[in-house]
C-alpha cells in the first residue's frame, strides 16, 4: 500500500508541474461530479403486527399498543433520516407503512417499500427512497451450500426467514444491490415441557448454532454468485445476524481474511468476495470499542449488522465509495440486570437501530482512479524529464518507454580508496562545499573513453558521505594503533636482548 502511494504522489507531481493550465474534468472527457452520501440503516421492529392478531402463541396488540408502537417507529425513522432502511420482524406490511408516512422521512409517491410478508410469519422488508428495478424473494438454499458430514447430507434446504434482495438505482447512476436477512436466533430448539431439562436445552443450542451456520453458509454462496454474475456492482447486507461480529457464524457469512503469505492473485480473490462489517471499520477510526444493539441478561453485544462489499472498502484501491461514519440508536435499551422494575419493551424494540453512512466519490473514482485514467488518456501531459536512463511510469499511468537521447548513466557509490585519494586532493584550509562534496559519480559511457564527473549532493547523500569518512577515518586510527603497537613490541623484544 506504501509503495502504491509513493507511485500515487510520484505521478501526480509530474501532472502539477505543468507549464501549460490543465484541463477541466468536463475538457478532458470525465463525467460531471456528483457529490452523494447514501444513508443505510438497519431496524428490527420486534414484531410489527396488527391489532387484535394473534402471533407466537396468544400474543396480540390491542389498537391503542398498535398506535404506541408505530408513533415510536416513526420517531426513530425521523431521527435515522437513512435513504434505505432494512426491517426484520415484520408481519404486515401495511403497519410498517402508516410508521413510514408519519416519520415525515418518507413520501408516499418516492418511497417504495418491498415485502413479502402474508402475516402468517415474520419477515424483512425493505424501505427505499429511491426506484427498485428489481426485487426477489430468496427461500431455498443454492444446492452448492447444502452441508455434509460424513457422507450424510444436513436435511436442511431453506431459510427460516426468507432473504430479501433488491436492486436499487442511485441518483449517481449506481445500481446498488440490498440484501436483508434475518437469521436463526440463539434459542434453543426444545419444546416447551423440556426447557428446564439442562441436558435438553444444550442440544437445544446446538441445533440452533447448526440451524445459524447453516443459513449463513448458504447467503455465502448467494453473495459470491451475485459478485460473479454483476462484479461492477456493490452490494450492502442488513440484517439481525444473532450473534456478534467475531464468531464462526458471522465469519462464514462475511469471509475470512487471506492469508498474507498466498500467492497475490489468491489473495486478490478473497478480498473480492469478503464483506466488511461497518461497525468494525467504525471502531478501528475511534478510540474503544462501546457499541451495542441488544442487552440480554446483563450482555451488550451488536447483533445488528450492516455489512458492505469491497467496493467501499478503503484497502482497495479502486474502491468507488467509503465508510463516513456510523451510529447507533440504543438509549431506548434498558438493562434488566440493574433494575427490579418490570420494564416492558414489547411497544418499542429489543434492539436498537444502525445508521451507516457512504459516502461516494465524484465520478465513482477516488484520486487514484482519476489520475489514472487522466494520465492514459492524456499522455502528452506528462513532461518529459532528465534522462535517467530509466522507464517511464507503467501501463498503469500510460505506456511505458525508455529514453535514448542519452547514454545510459551507472549509478554507484565511493569506494574507501577513492573517498582517501579525494580527501588527500581537498585544498587544505577551505571548507568543503555541496559541490565538492559528493558520494555518488556518474560514469558517461563514450565510444571513446569512460570519463568520472560529479554531482551535486542531496542533503541525504551529504549524511551517507559523512559517515563514510568516518568509516574511513576509524579504518585509519585502527591501522595507526596496530602499527604503534608492532614498533612497541619491536622495541621491547630489542631491549630484552
């Protein structure tokens, strides 16, 4: 990454010193900027459901909890202010609805909520502001992600919750693909006269951790056949994950980091197919860690994620968007450890919201890109420089050539001869100046003859020639220490005959 910076640099410096005033984006052909930050959230709503409807059981909303709950949805959406905004949760879509009108957020001609919730279960849905060119419901499994152990195939084949994916147009011209998914949650799978048993209740967990991985393993797959089938296109994944960030489950989903010693093209690979969890690449720009979305029996933990492809990710060089800033929601989230009160949170939510904000370069390229693509279709801006025998800069920044006007000059430093026989030539009494003092010759290849001449020295090469006298100079004092010694030794061994 360094070295690509120093090449970055390099060759922008040889753009601005130009005598000539450059041209303009529009000029040189590049599309017109377009500054634009997107703002993503994420929103469990923990069981949106109409009044007087029966779910999980005998569970059911009466009109006036129904009206609580939606005001309280339309506070939060208000103070989001996100331009998509993924749900879990949810059972009728109409309900979802009437919170989006009284947010004020949304109007009822732009905004465009995609559900395929019947009520019969709890879904995802997704509110976008902008126009949906494509949706889908995703409920079966890819037949590539069915697990096996030992020659036995996991009779598992479809979602719990099915996934919701969407394509969404920008006002930048950038179709964005949504995913939102809402994957199996830690409770244990046991009926209800077994809960107690402890036996029952870990194998209970077990199916539930098998039933999580599973699902994640099979959105891995998703995601990568939508990577191979649109590569250009970025895609950002909303959903309550149940579990952390720094866990197998999540990890199967986003991908694992490569090794560094894989061979690059290995490497390059893994880095397209991974996402990157905004929360992490939020953390790493501030001092601690002290983020949350869910308080559960004395534990804050983020189960809500909002994750991102490469394309945002500012380790890739030809990333067209980053990570500006990311926040949360969660004063609403009551710790049931440190208090006696029965607090109810059935009319708001058990986990707080996520807002992620991208924000997007002009034109879809940052700097990197944008000197790229000047320098190759302006070449000639280039200046062209003193023969240093060396190539231009790579196809990369235009086509590589190699001067010929001059002979090739040989770069190499003194040898502790030539720096004794220069130090014996100095005139004495006069100090040495930048001119005279030089540690680096170039030799000029004649057909004729090979003549020495000097340089003039940096401040750097000033440093490497003192030391290297010194060098010298101790070289010497040694060698004058032995010979004092030899001549002793030959002293004593004469008086002692």
């Amino acid at each position: 990454y360094q070295r690509r910076v120093r090449e970055f640099r390099q060759k922008k410096n040889l753009l601005l010193q130009l005598p000539a005033k450059r041209m303009s984006q529009q000029e040189a052909g590049f599309p017109r900027p377009k500054k634009f930050k997107l703002r993503v959230g994420q929103f469990n709503v923990c069981n949106l459901v109409k009044e007087d409807t029966k779910y999980y059981g005998n569970s059911k909303y009466t009109a006036n909890e129904v009206k609580s709950k939606v005001k309280w949805i339309a506070g939060q959406l208000a103070k989001m202010e996100c331009h998509l905004v993924g749900f879990e949760e949810i059972f009728h879509p109409e309900v979802l609805q009437e919170a989006l009108n009284q947010s004020g957020c949304y109007e009822k001609t732009k905004c465009e909520l995609v559900s395929f919730a019947d009520g019969s279960h709890p879904s995802v849905a997704l509110a976008s502001s902008f126009p949906v060119i494509e949706k889908e419901t995703i409920r079966n499994f890819p037949a590539e992600s069915v697990p096996i152990v030992e020659g036995v195939e996991l009779p598992l084949r479809s979602f719990q919750r099915p996934v919701l994916r969407a394509v969404v147009h920008l006002p930048n011209g950038v179709h964005l693909t949504v995913f939102v998914l809402h994957l199996k949650s830690k409770r244990p799978v046991v009926d209800a006269e077994e809960r107690q048993d402890q036996k029952k209740q870990a194998v209970g967990y077990a199916a539930s951790l098998i039933l999580r991985a599973t699902e994640a393993a099979a959105f891995r797959c998703i995601y990568i056949n939508e990577l191979n089938k649109h590569p250009d296109r970025p895609v950002v994944v909303l959903g309550d994950l149940n579990d952390v960030v720094h866990v197998v489950t999540t990890e199967i989903l986003s991908g694992t980091p490569p090794w560094k010693k894989l061979p690059r093209p290995q490497r390059e690979e893994i880095w397209r197919t991974l996402l990157y969890s905004t929360n992490e690449l939020q953390v790493r720009l501030s001092d601690r860690d002290v983020t949350y979305s869910h308080i559960y029996n004395g534990r804050y933990e983020v189960l809500d994620h909002i994750f991102v492809s490469n394309a945002f990710n500012k380790g890739n060089p030809y990333h067209i968007g980053y990570v500006e800033y990311l926040s949360l929601l969660n004063d609403h989230l009551i710790d049931q450890t440190t208090t006696d009160d029965n607090v109810q949170n059935r009319l708001q939510s058990d986990h707080g919201q996520i807002v992620c904000q991208i924000k997007f370069y002009p034109g879809l390229q940052n700097p990197y890109h944008r000197f790229a693509q000047e320098a190759q279709l302006h070449p000639q801006l280039i200046p062209s420089q003193p023969s240093t025998g060396q190539k231009r800069p790579s196809t990369e920044y235009g086509e590589g050539y190699e001067d010929q006007q001059e002979p090739q000059q040989e770069l190499r430093q003194e040898t502790p001869e030539e720096v004794r026989s220069n130090r014996s030539q100095r005139p004495q009494g006069k100090k040495r100046t930048s001119e005279a003092a030089t540690s680096v010759l170039f030799a000029e290849t004649t057909k004729t003859k090979v003549t020495i001449t000097k340089a003039p020295n940096t401040h750097h090469q000033q440093k490497q020639q003192e030391q290297l006298e010194q060098q010298v100079q101790q070289q010497d004092g040694a060698e004058k220490k032995k010979k004092k010694k030899k001549k002793k030794k030959k002293a004593v061994q004469a008086t002692s005959v």
